[in-house]
C-alpha cells in the first residue's frame, strides 16, 4: 500500500508528458526529509505549514489493514467506482473507498448496483461502502461482500439528501441510537474478520448533534473505525468543515482510530488537520477530483518530503485520456464517455481556454473527441494555482432536513424506517449521493 508513482504516458502525442516534466517529479520525490515550512506549489494557506517531522505520523490501522499513509479516499456516488480507485492507487497509497452501494439493490441483484460494487483482482484492499437503514439488510450485505473477499467495509450514516432523511435514512439514523446501534451490530456481526467502519456527519443540524453519540457506538459494537465529515446534514457542502469536532470526537473515543473528513483541497491540509485534531487519518473527497495525483502529493508531505510539482496541461490530459479508457474498459463505451463529461469539467478546471471547450466536452461520445476538443487547448500550460483549492463536486447553500413526522419524539425507538421509493433500483446511489 505504498507506493507513489509518476504520471504514466498513455494518451495521444499531444497528451504525452514532457521529459522535462517527468524529471521534474523525479527529483522532487528523491529531496531529501526536512522540516522547513512548505516550498512551492501550495497555496498561500498553507505557505508556512511545517513539513511533517521523521515519525511524526503513524500508519493507520483499521483491523488488520495497516495504511500508510493514513489516508482514505472518501466514497462519492458517480466517482469512487473501480476506475478511478486505480488511478487513484497508482499515484499514491491509502484505502480507497467504493462509492454507496444500496443494500436493497445488491441483495436483489441489481445489475448497476453490482457492477458499482465490482472491482477486479489488482485491487487489494478492496473496500466497500454500504448503505443501509435495517439491521437484517445490513447483515446480509456485509455477510456477502465478506464471502466475495472484500478487505474493509463502511457505512454510510451521513446522507442529507431530502428523499433519504424524510424517510428516517441516512444522516436521520444516528438520531436513534438504538436503530443507529442495531444496524452497526449486525453488519459487523455479517463482516465477521472483514473489518467494518461507519462514516457520519456532526448531525443533522447544530441544534441536534449526534456524532458523540456514534462515537460511542462505534466503540461498543466493534468498528475498526469511524469517519466524521464535520459538516452537519443542514450544512450539505456549505461553509468550511468544522475541524474542531473531529478533535472533540478524537478525545471521545479511545479504542478505535478517528478519521477526520472536510476540506483538505492540498496535501497540506491534511497535515494541519493531523495536527489540529490529533485524529488517526484523513479522508479526501472533492480535493482529488480531475487531481487524482494528490494522493502522490499526500504520500509526499506526509513522509517529511516537499509538495511535488503538479502536472502541467499535457500531463493532466494524458492521466484524462487514462481515466477515459478505464472507464470504457469498465462501464463500455456509452456509460464510460457519459461519465467522462464531467471529469473533463474538473480535469480542466482552471486552465486558460478551459471554459471555452467545455461546450464541446460535455458532449463527447468517443475518445477521437475528446483529444479533439482537448487539442485546442496550450498543451505547455502550467497547473494554474488558482485551482488548487477551488471547489470542485459539491458546494451550495444550507437546506432545513426534512425528518418523517414525529421522528424526533421517538429517538429511543429502534423500528428501521420504511423502505424509499425506488430503493434498490437502477441508479439510485447517484440519485441518493452524499454523506
Ligand atoms: C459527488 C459526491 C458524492 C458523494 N457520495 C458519497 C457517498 O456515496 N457516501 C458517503 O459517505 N459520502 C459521500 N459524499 C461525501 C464525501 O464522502 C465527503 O464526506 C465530503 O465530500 C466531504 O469531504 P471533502 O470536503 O473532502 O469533499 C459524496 C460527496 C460528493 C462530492
């Protein structure tokens, strides 16, 4: 689990990566370990942050699984598939989370569901994130991605989208800790040696926290984990993530490693929530979407070396052409090109020109388009630092959670909430994305 690579060559001429540039991340992954602050290629945010310390951070155990560097690429419903865990995995190292998958649709055979769940055997770990609200599905789910070799599994316990929460799912089940618990218990009990974390929001809102709550849950019904996005259900994507949680939580819970989740957008930043919460890992979500190479950035300053020059246009259109022809080798030509259209938008997010052939992007049904369209593009370009931290995925305005009526009058009841409407069906992760 750790090993950095530099940016392979397999696009077209145009896309290829320039000697140049490759000797450039050559050398910056052999300078030697110091503890100066940070040189270039990070943000002014972060311009004196220390680089990490010889020892200073330690592996991150999930049951058995020891991953260094601590970091785990968070599970995101339409990005987190096989493909883009690859990619991820080739430039760096960390545990690298599958999408959502909805209990009821892999237990009836879902075709899409089963195939977002897929992965192929170079994939170790393999890691699963499952979203169920009863304790039975839960079980089975976790029982039977255990029998198929999976190596870590999550939960997911943060979903704010309206349709799930006012149906009592998603960031509405820690509300109900006995729920919240009965669930836990019998997806560890399925998982068996698997080991199994859950991943949770502050709460629903600030008036109604609960991730002190599923702190102790997590705890006492054995997960090797949990994951805290600092944010509360209200808060969707918006504001900044409240760090300061994640430290409350890692003074909490004693017996099992607290991993921290919000707003790393550099490397860098994973160093100073490290710092400022004591927490034993981090997830990055939107920070590594269209920059699949930060996790060759983390592997990096998380081992006392500087940030590495990010790829220049020509590089970042060669790891797209990459991605693109993942995609079709895993989904076919139709499904692989529809999803391309939006990584292109964040690929390319930033450069000059970029705006200008997003038009015809969004558009591409083949890959002799997408070079085309990227062909028009300052191939010489340099990654434009105003990017770095631009917000990528998900951002937008808070929104009131809708609960089912009297939910909150009855938080000691344990009655699983009543199935969605179209639970189970094709693409419903998309449909109930987030966390
Ligand atoms: C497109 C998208 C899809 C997401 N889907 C999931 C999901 O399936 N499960 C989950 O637990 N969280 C999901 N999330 C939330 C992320 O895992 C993460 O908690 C959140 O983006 C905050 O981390 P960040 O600030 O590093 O992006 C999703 C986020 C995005 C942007």
């Amino acid at each position: 689990m750790h090993a950095p690579h530099d940016h392979a060559p397999h696009g077209p001429s145009s896309c290829e990566p320039s000697p140049r540039a490759e000797a450039a991340n050559g050398h910056a992954q052999d300078e030697p370990s110091r503890t100066a602050a940070q040189p270039a290629w990070v943000s002014a945010r972060n311009a004196s942050t220390q680089s990490a310390a010889p020892g200073e951070f330690r592996a991150l155990a999930i049951g058995s699984l020891r991953v260094w560097p601590p970091v785990v690429l968070a599970p995101m419903a339409g990005v987190t598939n096989y493909p883009f865990r690859k990619l991820c995995r080739r430039f760096g190292a960390g545990l690298y989370v599958s999408e959502m998958i909805s209990a009821k649709g892999y237990l009836r055979g879902n075709r899409l569901t089963r195939l977002l769940a897929d992965s192929r055997p170079d994939e170790t770990p393999r890691s699963v994130q499952m979203y169920a609200a009863d304790p039975t599905e839960a079980g089975e789910m976790a029982r039977s991605l255990a029998d198929s070799g999976v190596d870590h599994l999550d939960m997911n316990f943060g979903c704010p989208v309206p349709k799930v929460t006012r149906s009592g799912g998603g960031s509405a089940i820690p509300l109900k800790p006995r729920l919240l618990a009965n669930i836990v218990r019998a997806a560890v009990k399925g998982a068996g040696q698997v080991p199994l974390t859950i991943k949770v929001r502050k709460g629903v809102s600030d008036e109604l926290p609960t991730f002190l709550d599923a702190g102790r849950i997590a705890e006492e019904e054995g997960c090797a984990a949990i994951g805290l996005h600092a944010r509360t259900a209200q808060q969707l994507y918006s504001g900044t993530a409240d760090w300061d949680a994640i430290g409350a939580l890692k003074s909490r819970v004693r017996s099992v490693p607290v991993l921290g989740n919000g707003d790393i957008w550099e490397a860098t930043d994973a160093l100073r929530m490290l710092r400022a919460t004591g927490c034993d890992g981090v997830i990055v979500g939107r920070g590594c979407l269209g920059r699949p190479w930060l996790f060759l950035e983390l592997a990096a300053v998380l081992e006392g070396r500087p940030t590495p020059r990010p790829p220049n246009l020509r590089e970042v259109c060669a790891i797209l052409d990459e991605h693109a022809r993942l995609l079709i080798e895993f989904f076919g030509l139709e499904m692989g090109m529809r999803q391309m259209r939006k990584w292109c938008a964040w690929y390319t997010k930033g450069f000059r020109g970029s705006s200008a052939v997003r038009e015809a992007l969004v558009r591409v049904e083949t890959l002799e388009q997408l070079h085309a369209a990227l062909a028009r593009l300052d191939m010489d370009e340099e990654f434009p630092m105003n990017a770095l931290r631009a917000i990528r995925g998900k951002a937008g305005a808070q929104k009131q959670v809708a609960l089912p009526h009297g939910w909150l009058a009855s938080r000691d009841d344990d009655a699983p909430p009543c199935a969605l409407e179209g639970e189970g069906d094709a693409g419903f992760e998309d449909e109930i994305s987030g966390g």
